[in-house]
C-alpha cells in the first residue's frame, strides 16, 4: 500500500486563506454599507465610502503573511513538510489569495456604484491611484493587487523573523514599512501610509503613479520581499515548549 501523498500547501493555504477572505468579505460589505448610510443620515455623502474602506484589507493581507511564516510553517515542519517546500509552493498560494482579495475589494466599487447611482451620490475619490475613476475596474484591481501582494509578502517576512528572534522581527519593521511605502507611493500615495510619512522622506517614489512604474516597483518590491522571507526561513527553528 502506497503512503499518501502530503498536502499541497499551496491548496492548504488558498483553502484556508482564500475561504477567509470570501467569509469576511460579506460583513464587510455590510458593516461599510451601514457606514455610509449611518453618514447619509445625518450628513452628505461627498466621496466614495468603499475607498476609504480599502486601507482596512491592506492591514488584513499583512496579518495573512505573519501568520503564514510565524504560525503555520512551524506547523508544516512539525508535519514532515520541508522549509524548502513551503517556500516554494507559498508564492503561488500568496498571487491567488491576492487575487481573490482584490477582485472582491474591486467588486465592491462596483457595488457601491450601482448604489451611488441610485442615490444620486458622488463617487469621487479622496486621494490618488492608478485609476481616475472607481469604474476603471481593470485598472482597480491592478492597483489592489500590488498593494496586498506587497502588504502579504511583508508580513511574511515579519513573521518568520518575529518567530526566529523578537530582536530581529524589530529590527524588519522599518524594511517592511519602507517595502509597502515604495509599493504604495507608486500606485499614488495611499492615506494609510503617507501619514507614517514615509513616502514624503522616500523622494525617488513620485505621488502619482504610472501602471508600468506602479508593476514595475510593486512586483520588484514583492520579489525583494520574499528573497528576505527566503533567507530568514530557510533554517528556520522550530521552537518546542519546555516540558
């Protein structure tokens, strides 16, 4: 009888993240929703609720990559998996999981323009992007994707380096601030992290940005990222509890 065959991690983690991202997506569309309305009730809606509420699955991308690193690898070497295994097969696992946050999160402009219009309210945007326009959708998800790629693919090296040593998670902080910093000044200065303000003291990254740049210094930063995730994995420990 032949053994069976180890589960792909890749599918393990597109199961358990992916399903995450499309069972907290509904409340989130409701709670942003309620949001806008509780606004509308009591004020004039100016601008549009949906992109504010974007800066909220940035965070979450980042919570995905730390605990893919600092929780479940140590969990897939408790298993007989290998360090090299994981690092090759969570790529693909992190581009899907990606995938299908921004197109969810690209969805929902698209609801909230069917919603705006039946109102009568202005979609306009409060900051710059890609995209002049929320119905550019193409364009709308390129720029959510590079984002979350990057914010994903940060925390997985923060992760593995808060799981090996506290002091060297510390020290990854400001490579993983200035990594998602570059990523978002080229897709046109995100609210969340111009307010560090790091894309202001980082003056090579334009306010504006162009798709081939935004590609460009999305993808590489992404790659740099997992190179570093790469080299604090490769030997990675795994911690035992004393008895």
């Amino acid at each position: 009888m032949t053994s069976p065959q180890p589960i792909s991690i890749t599918r393990h983690r597109i199961k358990m993240d992916g399903a995450g991202i499309a069972f907290l997506w509904v409340p989130f569309v409701v709670i942003v929703g309620l949001v806008v309305g509780i606004v509308a009730w009591f004020g004039e809606i100016s601008i549009s609720g949906w992109e504010t509420a974007s800066q909220i699955p940035r965070w979450y991308a980042g919570a995905i990559g730390i605990h893919m690193t600092a929780l479940y690898l140590p969990v897939y070497l408790a298993h007989g998996r290998t360090r090299t295994e994981f690092l090759r097969q969570a790529p693909p696992a992190i581009a899907i999981v990606t995938t299908i946050l921004a197109a969810l999160m690209t969805a929902g402009f698209a609801i909230e323009y069917v919603v705006y219009r039946l109102a009568d309210w202005p979609q306009t945007l409060s900051s710059s992007h890609l995209f002049e326009s929320p119905t550019e959708f193409g364009l709308v998800f390129v720029e959510f994707w590079l984002a979350y790629a990057a914010w994903m693919v940060a925390g997985t090296f923060l992760g593995a380096s808060f799981y090996r040593n506290p002091a060297l998670g510390f020290l990854m902080i400001p490579v993983a601030l200035v990594m998602v910093a570059l990523v978002e000044g080229s897709l046109g200065g995100n609210a969340t992290i111009s307010a560090l303000p790091l894309v202001e003291v980082l003056p090579a990254v334009p306010q504006s940005g162009t798709v081939g740049r935004a590609i460009a210094v999305g993808g590489g930063c992404s790659v740099v990222g997992w190179v570093i995730t790469w080299l604090v994995a490769r030997d990675l420990p795994v911690k035992t509890q004393a008895a």
